[in-house]
C-alpha cells in the first residue's frame, strides 16, 4: 500500500528532475541559438524561480505539520 508520504517524495523527486532536465535543456538551447538568447534566459531563471518556490512550499508543509503534531 502506497502512502501519502511516499506519494509525497516521489513527486518531490519528480519535480527536482523535472527542473533539472529542464535546465539543462534550456543552457543547450542557449548555446545553440543566438537570435532566441533572451527567450532560452528567460526560460532557465523561471524554472530556477519555479524550484525555489516547489522546494519553499514543501519546506512550509513540513514546518506546519512539526508544529501542530
């Protein structure tokens, strides 16, 4: 039987390689196409921006279940 918790870690799993195959493809992208640079930029510092709020926001649910357990 599948928990909550380990549904939980696989999609925190799913989402670190998610932004990080994301990334990657966004740099190759970028050094590949002159003319799209600002597009391919724009497209790496959203899916840092998304990481830093998906890792915030289970950082937060973590923090509000410590506290009221």
């Amino acid at each position: 039987m599948v928990t909550l918790e380990e549904l939980a870690q696989a999609v925190i799993v799913l989402i670190r390689l998610g932004c990080i195959f994301r990334f990657i493809y966004c740099m190759v992208r970028l050094s590949g196409a002159d003319e799209e640079a600002t597009k391919y930029k724009k497209r790496a510092r959203n899916v840092v921006l998304f990481y830093i709020l998906a890792e915030s926001i289970w950082q937060v649910k973590d923090i509000i279940q410590y506290y009221y357990q």
